[in-house]
C-alpha cells in the first residue's frame, strides 16, 4: 500500500502557469476527450517544471496547503464510487 498520496492536476482552464505544493504530482492535460497521457513528473530540487505534453508550467509554491494548487480548479478530485 502506497504510504502518499501523489496530486494529479489539470489545466482545463487552459492557464499558463499552474502553482502547487508537491514536487511529485502527475499531469493529465485537460479533462477527458481532450486529456493527453498521464505522466508522473519529479520536480526533484527544482521550484518549476513544464509539462512536456500541454507546456503547463508548474511552480512550488510553498504557502499552499501539501498536495493544493492555485488555480484550485486544476486539482483532480476523486469521485466517490
């Protein structure tokens, strides 16, 4: 069993710049049909990232909540089943 959870993130908003507080997280792209494969990225040391399918830049901000985003809209939320 995984003991983190890894934050998964969208850019339906279509914004270039993505702020989160998680150097792992995974990028889908837009929603489904418009998705493009989801890719698990490591920021590592570094404080930003692009994606290298949908060019999203992705920037540690540190003031956010662990595994939040800003614009909070990009956070992937689990459905319930």
């Amino acid at each position: 069993m995984a003991d983190k959870v890894v934050p998964h993130f969208q850019n339906d908003l279509g914004v270039p710049v993505i702020r989160i507080n998680a150097h792992e997280f995974m990028c889908e792209g837009a929603s489904p049909p418009y998705d493009h494969p989801h890719v698990y990225l490591d920021m590592g040391d570094a404080e930003e990232m692009v994606c290298p399918y949908c060019s999203t830049l992705y920037k540690l901000d540190h003031s956010l909540a662990p595994g939040a985003c800003n614009p909070p809209e990009c956070a992937v939320v689990e459905k319930a089943a």
